[in-house]
C-alpha cells in the first residue's frame, strides 16, 4: 500500500488526484488531507477515503471542521503548523496542490520527511527554486512536476542526457482572451477572465492563463526544475493545448508531448512513475483533430512573459517577489479592485522599487528570508495600489 498525502485535496488539482486515488482503494492509504474553507468537501473525501487526518487551513473553521468529522474517527486539525504537521506524517508520496506561496512550507516539510512529492504547486519553485531542490537533495527525496508542460518535459527526457538539450518550448492556450483586441483587454470582466478555452481548472489559475502570469511563473519554473539558462526556454501560443511541451535536442529533433488537456495524465504520471499505468483520460482522434497550430505570443497583450524573464534574468528572492506581488494584483482584481491590465503594471512597479532596496533581493534562500521577502512584497504592492487609487 502507498501511504499518501494530499494538500490541496478540496481544490481542482486535489480533487483529480482524489479520482485516480479512489479507483483503486485497496493500492492506498491516506495519511492526511487539506483544504481550506471548503469544509464539506475536505470531510466527505477524508471520511469516504479512510484518512488518518484531515487540515483546514483556516484557524477559523477548525470547529466545522470537527463538526463534519464527528464520529469518523478522522483527526482534525486547523492552521499553517498544522498543514506543516500533515505534510511531515510519514508517507510515500505527496501531492503538492494548494495554489499560492502558501504552498512552500508544506511541500518543503513533506520533502525534509523523505516523500516523494508532486508538485502542482509551481509558486514554490518560483519563490525558492534553489531551496526546494537542496532540500529534496539533502532528504534523498524525489520531486516530481505535475504542471502539464513541465511533465511533459520530463517524459520527453526520460532517456536523455541534459547536456544534449538545446531548447524547451512550452506551450500555452493563449487564456481567454488571446483574440480579443488589445485595447478591450483593461474593460475585461472576472467572470470573462475566469473561464479557460481548454482546460478546466482553480479560478486563480485560469485567471493567472487569461494574463499569461500562469506562463510566466512557468517560465521560472521551467528554469529552475530544469536548470536550463533562460535563453534556452520559449513558449508558443497553441491554441488547442494538445502539445503540452516539446524539447530540442542538438540534433535539430524536437520530442513533443501530446495529449488531451486532462491534469489526470500529468497526476497519475507522477502517481505511479516510474511506471506507466492506465489512466482514465481520453484517447486523441488525431484524423479528427486534424492540425495543430502555433504562433508567436505578443508582448504587448502578455506582459507577464517580459516581467518573467526579467525575473529569470534577475534570479535570487525576484521569484518570491513577483509571485506575491501578482497574487496582492490577482486578489484585487478579484474583489473588483483594480482592472485586469492592472495587474501587470503592480507587479512591474513591486519588482522595481525592490530594486532600489539595496540587498533584499540578494538575500540568502532560507525559508525565513523567502517568508519575508513574500509579506514584504504583499505590503508593496497594497502600497503601489492605493497609491494609483489615490
Ligand atoms: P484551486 O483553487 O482549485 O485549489 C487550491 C487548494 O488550496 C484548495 O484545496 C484550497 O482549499 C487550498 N487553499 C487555498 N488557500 C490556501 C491557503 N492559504 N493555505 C492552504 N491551502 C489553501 O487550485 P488548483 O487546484 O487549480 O491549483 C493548485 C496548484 O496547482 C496551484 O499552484 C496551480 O498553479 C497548480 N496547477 C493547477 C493546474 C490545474 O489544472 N488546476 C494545472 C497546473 C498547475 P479550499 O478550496 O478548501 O478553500
Ligand atoms: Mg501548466
């Protein structure tokens, strides 16, 4: 039996996790569960699947929590220690699905304990790439990508030697609004902004697609999973994400991975690697998909993708601060706060007054420092945003 933990179970990526984990109960244990204000959800699953313990994050909940479990037998428990706790239970293999920074200390717990851990949660290599490798390195644990690009970047590389790697492509829908024209994009509504042409995913990251902050952060991601130099990696709008990346090699071949935009190929790749197993996704028609198309992003629409690479460029905490940044930008866009072009301009403006903090950026990658730098740049970008209100 696989001892197994999910965080993030309640949300999309979780929950997809949850589909393949319950086909075959008798293959798993669940160690432990998180969730964060679904609390319904987060109790059904932990009872329904038997698990040890079940998190909310949110202090505030810990009695509902309680409530919904009474008389299963599951543990409650409530808070940011709390999800640290459940990560460090001993277990085989963890997923790493709660969206946003918050994400960082569980996984990195998770890892410190030896498991291997998927990783959804992309913000955790944006924010501390360095970190989360060495300490997978340091624990002998392995770290597996669950973002459709990066494991199918992984899948075009098994075999392969790094060092015969010339470029990675990665792919990207566009979001919602790659046809829209430019000047309509600062009227876009959240309710336009939340739905994805392709994929069914957590509002923030189809949002995050909409903008292309998604593809940026997987720019950064890319970078550091891959240690590849930032002129290596590309990305190429293709508009029905069935090509879900490709890699160059220095012989001119290009190994690219296509399937349908379902995250249960990705999870139960990283669920049962190093084996293939069947999944449950869909099986491609390619006379009936007949072409695949590409074509160059335009900056202009996708500023994201220039910020990210300036990130790339810039290394050290950059990646924390333009994650936090863009989750304060995202926040506010969802509250009605600030308009959907907003966002870019906060983030740019966050990245260049730490840029006049002499040191902050060049900080060492601890947990704490990241920590930090995250609220720091939390409280910038609320700055740059009452100030453009004001
Ligand atoms: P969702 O918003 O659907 O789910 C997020 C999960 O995190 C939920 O379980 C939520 O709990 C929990 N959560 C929210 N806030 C906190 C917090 N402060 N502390 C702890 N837990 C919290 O997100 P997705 O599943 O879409 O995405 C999860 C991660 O996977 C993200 O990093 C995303 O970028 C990445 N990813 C997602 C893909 C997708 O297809 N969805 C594809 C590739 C990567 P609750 O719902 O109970 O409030
Ligand atoms: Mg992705």
């Amino acid at each position: 039996m696989k001892r197994v933990t999910i965080l993030g179970a309640t949300g999309s990526i979780g929950q997809n996790t949850i589909d393949l984990i319950a086909r075959d109960p008798d293959a798993y244990q669940v160690v432990a569960l998180t969730g964060s204000g679904n609390i319904a959800r987060l109790a059904a699953d932990a009872i329904r699947l038997r698990a040890g313990l079940a998190v909310t994050a949110d202090p505030a909940r810990l009695q509902d929590l309680r409530d919904a479990l009474a008389g299963s037998g599951v543990e409650a428990a409530a808070g940011p220690r709390a999800l640290v706790e459940a990560a460090s239970r001993p277990a085989d293999w963890v997923m790493s699905a709660i969206v946003g920074a918050a994400g960082l200390a569980p996984g990195l717990a998770a890892l410190e304990q030896g498991a291997t851990l998927a990783l959804a949660n992309k913000e955790s290599l944006v924010c501390a790439g360095s970190l989360v490798l060495a300490t997978a390195r340091a624990n002998d644990a392995r770290l597996l990508p669950v973002d459709s690009e990066h494991s199918a970047v992984f899948q075009a590389l098994v075999g392969e030697d790094m060092s015969a790697v010339e470029r990675i492509v990665i792919t990207g829908s566009g979001g919602a609004f790659r046809d829209w024209p430019i000047e309509a994009l600062e009227h876009a509504t959240l309710a336009e902004a939340s739905s994805h042409p392709n994929w069914d995913m957590g509002q923030r990251i189809t949002i995050d697609s909409a903008s292309m902050f998604n593809k940026g952060l997987e720019l950064i991601e890319t970078k550091e999973y891959f240690g590849v130099r930032p002129d290596q990696i590309e990305t190429i709008i293709h508009p029905e994400s069935l090509v879900h990346a490709i890699v160059g090699f220095r012989d001119g071949a290009l190994m690219a991975h296509v399937g349908p935009p379902d995250m249960r190929h990705a999870i139960g790749y990283a669920l049962h690697w190093p084996d293939r197993r069947h999944l449950p996704v869909a099986r491609l028609d390619l006379a009936q998909v007949a072409s695949l198309t590409f074509r160059a992003p335009d900056l202009t629409r996708y500023p994201a993708l220039r910020l990210a690479r300036a990130v790339m460029d810039r290394g050290g905490l950059s990646g924390a601060v333009f994650n936090a940044a863009k989750e304060r930008a995202l926040d506010a866009f969802i509250a009605g706060r600030i308009r959907f072009t907003d966002m870019a301009v906060v983030v740019e403006e966050v990245l260049t007054r730490f840029e006049s903090e002499a040191g902050l950026i060049d900080a060492a990658m601890t947990l704490d420092n990241v920590t930090q730098t995250d609220h720091l740049a939390r409280m910038r970008a609320d700055q740059v945003m009452a100030e453009r209100a004001g």
